[in-house]
C-alpha cells in the first residue's frame, strides 16, 4: 500500500510477462458474452464503455490475476463507476476511467483505467484502489453544518455560493486512516492576511470529517486566424504572432488558437479578481510593448505544442480560450506596487508578474517560454487529474509542470544531452533561474527518495515541499531524456518523452497519486505508445525508461 491508502496494479498487453495473463483475460471475457444469452453481441461490437466494464468485471473474478480484486469494506464489496471514454490520438487507444464507490460513496484519489484498441481488444489495466475498513458510512454532520465550518476555518474569506459538498472517503496521510468527510472543491478564496514572499492561492479544496466535524485537509487548487506581425519581446528577441486587425487598431487575440492576453495595469489579481483578465490590448504592431509581446506570443507557441504534439486542444481540450494577462502585482508583496516577481495559474487563466529590468523598463514573468509552458500546465493538470498539491501529489504536480516547461523551451534542439535545463534563465534579479532538472541540488532540491524532505504541510512549508521534491521526479525525467541505453545517443526523442508523460498525467494519474504511481502510469504509457515497434526497440526504450526512475530511488 502506498502512502496516499491505495493499493496500486498494472497490467499490459506490451509487457511480455502478462502475454498469458491477457489472453486468459480475452478469453473469459469472450466465453462470458457467449454464455450469457444465444446471439451475445461479441466484444467488438460493444461501446467501448461497455467493453471496458466487461474486461474490468472479468479481471477483478478472475483466478488468473489474485493480486486484482474489489476491496471490502465491513463485508461491503466496491462498485465501480464510470467517469467517461476518452480517444487518445497520440497512441490511437480508447481509455475508459472508473471511479471505486463503497456505500455508493465515492474513494477519493481512486482510479482505474481500462485501455482499448479500436477493436475493442484489451491494451492494458491500471488502478488505484482503497480499503476504508472501520468507517462508519453515515454522516452525523449535515451538509450545511459542514459548509458552516467550512466558512469559519481560518485563513481564507471564502465563497461558498454555488458549491456542493459531497460525501467522499479519504485517506488522512498525516493520522495514516481513513474518513468520511465533506468535499468542498473549487472554493474561491481571499486571505485574510497576506505574507510577503508566500504566493496565495484563489482556488482552495477543503475536506471536512463528516462525524467530528474537523477540517481535515486543505489544499490549493491554484499552483501557484488574423493578420500575422513581427514586434520584440522582452528580452530583445523579435517574434511573429498573429493578431485581429480592425481599421488599423491590432488587437492581441489569435482567434486560430482562441489565445488572447489583456492589460491588467498593476492590481492585484487576488483582490481584485473579479476585473480579471483586464484590458484588452490595442495598438499598432511597433507599439505593442515587450510584455505583452512575449506573453501573447509564448502562450500561443504553447497552445501550437498542445496541438501539434500532443494532440490536445488547448489546456480544456475543447479549444477553449487561453486568457493571459500582464501587469499584476500583489501590493503587500511588492516593494514599489509594480514589481512581483510572481506568476501562476488561477484555474481558469493565466497571471503574470514583472520586476524592473535596468533603468526603468519592466521585465515580464511571462518573457521565459518555459515558466508560460509551467504555468499553463498546471491548467492541464488542474483539467485532468487533478493533483492534490501537497506531499508527494503536489511535487508530481509541480514536477509534470517543470518537464513540460523544458521540453517546450527547448524543442528546437532533437539532442536532450544539449538543453538548457535551467527553469526561468534570466527572470531573477542577477539572471539565475529557480531550478535546474539536470542537478537539483543546484539550488537546494533532492534527486533521491533517500533525501525526501519532510517539511510542514503548510503554505509557509511549501505544503510539504512541492517545489523542494520535485526535483526527485524532476530528475528522473533528465535520466529519461538523456539515457542512451549503453549506446552513442538518447534511446527517446524528446516528444516521445513529453507524450508518456502526457499521457500518463492524463489517463493514469489521480489527484493524490505517488511517485511510483507515476512511475507505472508512464510505463504503461510507453507500452500503450510503443507496441507497434519492433520488439528489441520496444524493450530498450521500456528499460531506459525504468531504469530513469530506478536511478532516483523510485522502483
């Protein structure tokens, strides 16, 4: 069991240990269908949800997979709901999610994904699974008494309005048990104090025991085709965008790739965040000041990557708009109400802060391609599986975030060994970045499990590190993109790395997964994406792939 209550499984049709497993498993199913009724539609004439539930159905009874079963809870068996069918183009596969219910309650951080061909025919199996043993399933709390605590929890004003609680059981990390408690996501938040240099979230999850009424756990949610001009960014580079041009005004919207960036003219984006995103940006392409260049500009170079490489359509998949905005600045974190060396992603869009860059001139967070990636990857996250950002989720969290950012930042060179792998080169005062993946240590960050820091789960602690540990998985990705295998070059290309790692955000991952769940949501990524190669091309990349994460005490 890993430290997050889940028991983990994995199981796939390109590892040559299950081939038999597999088979057995088809065959069951198969048999299964014919026995049912004459006439049993077969396996490929199903909707891919139906065939997944087969296949799930069949491989929790089955003798062929003992380590595979429905935990129990007070004799109660699991039931197991679905959570929808997605196409992945990337490894032209159906994965079809299932969330684990006992009591028709909801396992909080549970997950299984069932992988299908287009035939329906089984690709893989992995699941996250829990046993709440010993918790009584009716509340003695209502929910409104909940949301009452809720809204008198310190820290935070908060907007209860409009949100639900749900009833959920959840793996308390810190007292190592089980509860039932109230979820309340989404909540929007205001801080009652601010403190200088500690980023304030404005999205926060909150989980409230539902017989004893304690708030249990706290997280951020909140990580912290027009006319086509040339115009220099902030750091003196010229870039070529597109804009909406109307009687000689431009306007910074890419309407190909629904991305526009506004002006938010130095308030805070906490405070004030009902005037967000701000002002549209007008002018004449020589106008357009460096800031905005290099905002607009980058994100759309993101949104291009999405689409082009990993065949996601924008942060929601759904084209939907990828709002930026410039010149935001928190007042009590800012020594002159301009600069905030600050930026983040406020779950719906993206905020950036600036400090002074010489005499006068205004250094944007936004001029690094690689914080703008970052960021805006923690939108997909956010979209997708939802990490918890605390403990081990929160340094996955931030680390997918962190990977993302390189692989887009350098994308233009195909030999990894030649990155730079420095995260926001020049944004800080004297030039330095905040991480380095290629050493960790650099700047304070472990690259072993053996030197895991345990700090307080607290905003003060980084919630328990988040940014300090993901240089443990930070470093794996380097190991990933760097191994040659014994050979003369890198056995992966950098997007065959960016699209395991994407795929096992999305399809593999739940929001309190561990490190080792990573580990086999992107090795059953890379089967699911590699098992039309050639057998010896299949299993080099498999090994470098594990031995990538071996090398960081993550087996």
């Amino acid at each position: 069991m890993s430290t997050n209550g889940m028991n983990t499984f994995s199981l796939h049709s390109a590892d040559t240990a299950a081939l038999s497993t597999i088979a057995t498993l088809k065959s069951e199913v198969q048999g299964a269908a014919t026995h049912a009724f004459a006439g049993a539609p077969g396996i490929h004439a199903l909707d891919p949800e139906t065939a997944a539930r087969r296949y799930l159905n069949s491989a929790l009874a089955s003798p062929a997979i003992p380590s595979f079963t429905a935990p129990k809870a007070s004799q109660v068996g699991s039931e197991f709901k679905s959570i929808g069918a997605e196409t992945v183009p990337l490894t032209d596969t159906v994965t079809v999610k299932f969330r684990q219910n006992l009591n028709k309650i909801p396992v909080y951080g549970s997950l299984v994904t069932v992988e299908l061909d287009g035939q329906n025919e089984l690709i893989g199996i992995d699941s996250a699974l829990g046993t709440p043993q010993g918790v009584d399933p009716l509340a003695k709390l209502a929910p409104a008494d909940a949301a009452a605590i809720v809204q008198n929890h310190s820290g935070y004003q908060k907007e209860l309005a409009g949100i639900v609680p749900r009833l959920n059981y959840y793996f308390d990390q810190n007292q190592e048990k089980w509860r039932l408690v109230f979820m309340f996501e989404d909540v929007p938040v205001v801080p009652t104090t601010k403190v200088a240099g500690q980023k304030a979230p404005v999205l926060m999850d909150y989980f409230v025991d539902a017989h004893d009424g304690d708030v249990v756990a706290e997280f951020p949610r909140t990580p912290t085709a027009g006319a086509s001009v040339s115009a220099v960014d902030d750091f003196g580079v010229q870039r070529q965008f597109r804009v909406e041009a109307h009687d000689g005004v431009k306007t910074l919207f890419d309407a190909e790739l629904n991305v526009q960036t506004y002006d938010f003219e130095f308030r805070d984006p906490v405070l004030a965040s009902e005037q967000l995103p701000g002002d549209a940006i007008h002018a004449g392409a020589s106008d357009f000041s460096g800031s905005a260049v290099s905002a607009h500009a980058n994100a759309c170079e993101v949104s291009r990557y999405m689409r082009e490489v990993l065949k996601r359509a924008n942060i929601d998949n759904q084209s939907g708009r990828m709002t930026s905005s410039i010149n935001c600045v928190d007042g009590s974190d800012s020594p002159d109400g301009k600069q905030w060396l600050n930026a983040f992603w406020n779950g719906s869009q993206m905020v950036y802060g600036q400090r002074i860059d010489g005499a006068a001139d205004m250094l944007s967070m936004s001029a690094a391609l690689d914080v703008v990636a970052h960021e805006m990857f923690h939108g997909v996250t956010d979209k997708t599986s939802r990490l918890v950002y605390a403990q081990q989720s929160g340094a996955l969290n931030e680390s997918y975030s962190d990977i993302f950012g390189i692989i887009i930042n350098n994308q233009q060179e195909p030999d990894a060994r030649l990155w730079n792998w420095a995260l926001g080169s020049g944004l800080l005062p004297g030039g330095d970045p905040f991480r380095d993946l290629s050493n960790p240590g650099k700047f304070g960050q472990p690259d072993h499990m053996t030197n895991y820091k345990k700090l307080p789960n607290t905003r003060a602690g980084d919630y328990e590190g988040v940014h300090t540990n993901s240089g443990i998985h930070n470093k794996a990705a380097y190991n990933m993109l760097t191994g040659t295998g014994s050979g003369a070059k890198p056995v992966l290309k950098p997007r065959e790395v960016a699209a395991v790692f994407y795929l096992a955000l999305t399809q593999h991952l739940a929001p309190t997964s561990q490190f080792r769940d990573s580990r086999n949501g992107v090795l059953s990524s890379a089967r699911s994406l590699f098992r039309k190669d050639p057998p010896a091309e299949r299993e080099l990349k498999l090994k470098v792939i594990g031995d990538a994460f071996s090398q960081v005490g993550v087996g």
